[in-house]
C-alpha cells in the first residue's frame, strides 16, 4: 500500500501545533544569547523531545528564506547539520518527500546520517510560518550503504512574527530524532542540545550575511 504521505505530514503540523501550545513539562538544558534550549521524554520514541526558542534580529521573510526546506536553498551553506537536501518526490504545492543527508558530527563518533521525511509548510493566518517533518519511507530512497539511516519523529520549526517589530522573529523549534546506529546515550544527549545552540547561533549569522 502507498504511503500517505500527505496525511502523515499533516498529522506532523497537527503535532506541532500542539507542542507549541502545551509549554508544560519541558527542563532547560542549554541557554545561549540565541536560544534556550530544553527536552522532555519524547512520546514518539524511546529518547527525548527537544525544544529551541529564541529570537532572530530579522524579519520572518529572511529567517523563513534562510530555513526553508527547499532543494538549492541556503540551509546547506549554513547550517553545519545539513549536507545535502533534495526533494524527493513533491506531492503538492505544500507537501514533500525530502532526503537529508549529514556529515559526521561529535569529533566522527557519529558518522554521516541519512534522513527521508515527509515536510510540510504551512502559514498561519498571523503571518506564523512552519515548516513540519516526520520520517517516512519512499521507493527513491533504499538506505544507502555508507550512511546510518536516522529517523526523524514529529518535528518542525515556527517562524514567529513579532507584533510592532517587524526585524525581529521568534523561531520556536522542535526536534525528535532518533539517530539510529550503537550511539552511547551520553553521545546523544550531549550532541542534541550543543546541535540545537549552533543551529540558532548560525542561522543568526546567515540572516546578517543576507541582509548585508
């Protein structure tokens, strides 16, 4: 049977929805000038949901330029957890099958990742952007042989306009990732959140650099 794709991606936004709007449970683990960094046990599987919430000096527009899941975007410049990112298969203007591949992280004690997910941008009638993802299977996509197949749980990030400060974004972020392979707990529970501060630290200086 084929997979729906689209329901599934629609069940990931539904998710997000709710993370965002039940702040309760979550413990802070890294705070930076940029984010604030906190998890809780993740419903989805057996490890943690993290949560990154910071504010970007610049409009919605650039930050959503900068993050956004498109093949030949800027996030593989920027963002050191992305290698390459293509689009699969576009199921409609809004959904689509990605394949993201990573490089080896934590001194290599993670060697390179491939992630297949279903993602879905949706804008909120406030302006609020999201982009949501979660792991699905595609025939394109047979796990390659020198990448460790990681799978990505509900997951997403909110760009947030600012009432009365249109330079300023707030990007409430959510990631659930199991990143397969015999990775030692205490790996993975120190890569997330160091993961997470980068990604808000270097996402800042790539809004600069558009901008400049």
């Amino acid at each position: 049977p084929a997979m729906d794709y689209a329901g599934l991606a629609e069940a990931a936004a539904e998710k997000m929805g709710l993370y965002r709007r039940d702040p309760g449970g979550w413990r802070g683990c890294r705070r930076t000038s940029e984010v604030s960094v906190s998890w809780r046990p993740s419903a989805e599987f057996a490890s943690n949901a993290y949560r990154g919430e910071g504010i970007v000096p610049a409009s919605p527009q650039d930050v959503w330029e900068c993050i956004k899941p498109v093949a030949g975007g800027p996030r593989t410049k920027w963002d050191q957890n992305v290698k390459e990112f293509e689009v699969v298969e576009a199921i409609s203007d809004t959904v689509s099958v990605c394949r993201t591949t990573t490089p080896s992280a934590f001194m290599r004690i993670i060697s390179p990742r491939e992630f297949v997910d279903v993602v879905l941008i949706k804008q909120y009638e406030d302006g609020t952007m999201l982009s949501a993802a979660t792991n699905v299977e595609h025939p394109l996509c047979p796990p390659q042989p020198n990448f460790v197949r990681g799978f990505n749980y509900p997951c997403g990030c909110f760009c947030i306009p600012l009432p009365g400060e249109p330079d300023r974004t707030q990007l409430l972020s959510f990631f659930q990732t199991d990143l397969g392979g015999y990775l030692p707990q205490t790996v993975v529970d120190s890569f997330f959140p160091a993961s997470i501060a980068a990604f808000y630290s270097n996402l800042t200086k790539a809004v600069k650099a558009l901008k400049a």
